[in-house]
C-alpha cells in the first residue's frame, strides 16, 4: 500500500471515527441511547466524503512538489 492511499484511509477512518464520537456524545447528552447502526452509518458516509477530501488535499500537495 502505497502513503497516498495509507493518508487517505487513514484520514476517512479517523475523521468518520471522531465525526460519530461526536455525533454519539450529543446523543447521549440528549438521554438517547446508543444505536450502534446510527454509528455506523456516521463513520461510513462522513468518513468516506473525508476521504475524499483528503486525496484532494495529498493529490494537490503531490502536484505542488512536483513542480518544485
């Protein structure tokens, strides 16, 4: 596996993990329960537009050393 794709894994994971931490602290503060499929839809669907977000952001960083 090459580093572009182990950053942009890793970015998708950490930022769907930490977006659904989130999202699951507010529920419990509001005495919901914990519904795991909620958590997981969380870090599925924001974890993947951060993935996205983060090739972007290596892919223009790759471009910029590149011309330097």
């Amino acid at each position: 596996m090459n580093s572009q794709l182990k950053s942009i894994v890793t970015g998708g994971f950490v930022g769907g993990i930490v977006y659904a931490g989130i999202m699951a602290g507010f529920d419990y503060y509001d005495g919901e329960n914990f519904r795991m499929w909620k958590f997981v839809f969380n870090v599925l669907f924001f974890g993947t537009f951060t993935g996205i977000s983060t090739r972007y952001n290596v892919k223009k960083q790759s471009e910029k050393e590149k011309k330097n």
